[in-house]
C-alpha cells in the first residue's frame, strides 16, 4: 500500500517521540512492502515561532492532501501563565481538528498485564481493564461562542450540539461496541445540562437500532469515580469533547502512565493519529519521553487502512518492550538508561525480527551480559 503520511511533531517532546513512530512505520514499510512518504510540517508553538501563526496554511494544505496525520504534541509553558496571550498553540490543534472534520476521538485505556503495578491504583482493581474512550471531537465547550464582557469581568463558553453531531458519533460508538463485550456508557450531565440531555435523547433513540448492546448513562461526576473504582465495568465510553478530554486523561493512571495512551481522530474525509498527552515541555530533549504513545498511535494509523497484521506487530512489539522493561523512566524501575530513541529502537528490531527473543538486541542495547 502507498501512504502519504504527514507529520506534525509540534512541541515539547513531540519532535522525539514522533521520530520513534516515523521510525517504526519505515520499519513495517520495509518488512510488508509498503511505501510509506512522509511529509513534515509545522503546528503550535513551533510554528508561532516561524510564522506568528500556530496553523500555518500549508499545514493545513499539507494535511488535506495526505492519505493520514501523525501528530505529536502541543503546548508551551510560555503561554500557560499568560491568559491575554491572543495566540495560543492549542489553536493550533484545535484547528486542523476543524479543519479536517476529525469529530470523532478514540482513546483505547488498556491495563497491560507486564505493567500493573506501576499503576498508583491497586492490581486487582485495574487488572483486564479494556475501555475504549469515544471522544466527541469538534463540538461542545471547545469550539462554542466565546465572550468577555468589556471591563474583563465576565466570561463565558457556550457548550453547544445538535442532533447531527451527536449522531454521527454514537452510530460509531455503538458499531465499535458491538465488535467488542457490547456494552456502550454514556457520559454526561443530563441532570444540570440541556446540551447532556439532548445527548441522552438522541443515544436513547438510537440505540433501538443497536438491540443487542447494553447501554448505560452515567453522570460525569460518577463516572470519574467509578472510573477509578471499577474500571473493568467499562467497554465503550461516549461522551462529549471536554468530559472525553478529562475521563481519558485519568484514565491513564489506571494505565500507569500517560506515555502510553494513543488516539485515533477521525472524520468522514481524513484521519489523524496522536498521543493523549501534552508537549511536557519539561522533558523535552533529555531523551526521557516516552514514545509508545505515539507509536501506538502508529499502530492505529495502520488499523484505519486495514493493515491489522502490521498494526499488530507494532503491538506485540510494544508488548514485549513491556515485558523486558525496555521502557523510558516513567515505567522503568529496572533500569535507569533506556532513552526515548531505544524504545524506539527495539521495538524497529521487533518488528524486523519478532522471532527472535531480543535477548540479543536487549544485551547490546542495554550494554549488560546478563540481564533476564
Ligand atoms: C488532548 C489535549 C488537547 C485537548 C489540548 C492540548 C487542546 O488535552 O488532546 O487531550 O484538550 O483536546
Ligand atoms: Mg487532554
């Protein structure tokens, strides 16, 4: 297959962990026959800096004309303690999502068996967690009408959706449920809020169409505590953009760290793929990051294309980093020198040689005779 891939490493670590996953991607090119070509532009923070504008138009351009987006990262703390700055890095983000008509987010949370205790929360809580977060993407709060009143004393953010929006995802939602344990959650504030209870209305209605799925609704306040509580309670999560920005970000402590969460955006035209986490500015260019959230992030690229065997192999790849700690700091107990770009590296050797039990790769890399 030819693919036409753009990359938006953006700021912050997403340079870095982008590479892993560019790296990873020629890896499954070589090793399927594919070709791959990658084209690079520029977003957020980056971009301000060379064009005063955090979605330049050839970025735009850029990302309309390829087949898929593998996005990194945005934000920097520059702008974080500075309310009036008029132009943010996030717009940047928030834009090509417009852009490219992306409404519809998916946040898999997966508990993975090799690394249940580096979660805070208990083994047997999280332990077979499997929860996919849909995430509606460009609607709600995000991108309602705006207003500061002209003495800067009052603000407001209109949450607004209609039926089509709210449609088009759940259909989604309800299809992912059904190929998985059949069960969808609605998240939402139908006891305060009108926008929530139009959203209660419309899955209501729709999920007649989808007899064989058991839906539920929950509030948001609940479902952020029943999250933690009972995470195994949950299949598929629908929700509205912000609560979908909130629930997923903790859901990653169930995870134990939030360098493992990818998404997938998607819309009826075009697709991006990218990391849940932020640009972690702090960590930038100390080789810290960890990049399998951006490699997975890969890996949902190539399942949006059919390419399940290769997707997979990233997969088990990522798997097996997990097993042999071959992971950066924020997971590693084990070892204290495994950087962004040996992750990377080992699961390009995985992907080359996935029979091979990578005790060598491990005992190079790792300039150890015996570590397992
Ligand atoms: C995310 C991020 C973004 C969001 C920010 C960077 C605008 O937190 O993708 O979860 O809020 O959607
Ligand atoms: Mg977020």
């Amino acid at each position: 297959m030819k693919l036409n891939i753009a990359i938006l490493p953006g700021d912050g670590i997403g340079p870095e962990v982008t590479a892993q996953a560019v790296k990873v991607l020629k890896a499954i090119a070589m090793e399927f026959n594919h070709i791959f070509t990658f084209t690079t532009g520029l977003v957020g923070s980056a971009a301000i800096d060379k064009t005063e504008n955090p979605l330049p138009q050839e970025t735009i351009d850029l990302c309309k004309k390829a087949d898929a987006v593998l996005f990194g990262a945005i934000g920097d703390p520059k702008y974080d303690n500075n309310p009036d700055a008029k132009i943010r890095p996030e717009q940047g983000l928030l834009g090509i999502r417009k852009e490219l008509g992306l409404y519809t987010n998916i946040r898999p949370v997966i508990a993975y068996e090799d690394i249940l205790n580096k979660s805070s929360l208990k083994i047997k809580q999280i332990k077979d967690t499997n929860i996919l977060i849909y995430r509606e993407l460009t609607g709600g709060i995000y991108f309602g009408e705006r207003f500061l009143s002209e003495d800067g004393n009052t603000a407001s953010d209109v949450c607004e959706y209609n039926r089509l929006e709210i449609e088009r995802i759940t259909h989604l939602a309800f299809k992912a449920a059904q190929s998985r344990k059949n069960k969808l959650t609605l998240v939402d504030k139908a006891n305060v809020l009108e926008s929530s209870k139009l959203w209660r209305r419309v899955v209501q209605e729709i999920a007649l169409q989808y007899p064989n799925v058991k839906v539920n609704y929950m509030y948001i306040d609940n479902a952020a505590m029943e999250l933690i509580i009972n995470p195994r309670q949950f299949d598929v999560i629908l929700t509205e953009n912000m609560f979908g920005d909130i629930l997923s970000e903790e859901a990653s402590v169930i995870v134990g760290s939030i360098g493992l969460l990818a998404s997938a955006s998607t819309g009826d035209k075009h697709a991006m793929f990218e990391p849940i986490h932020g640009a972690f500015t702090k960590a930038a260019n100390k080789g810290i990051a960890n990049p399998i959230a951006s490699i997975l992030s890969a890996a949902m690229l190539l399942d949006h294309f059919g390419l399940d065997e290769e997707a997979n192999r990233i997969r088990e790849g990522v798997d097996k980093s997990l097993k042999l700690h071959i992971t950066t700091p924020d997971l590693n107990t084990k070892y204290d020198n495994i950087s962004t770009t040996k992750v990377g590296d080992f699961i390009e050797d995985f992907i080359n040689n996935p029979d091979e039990t990578n005790l060598n790769f491990t005992n190079i890399h790792l300039g150890q005779s015996t570590i397992i």
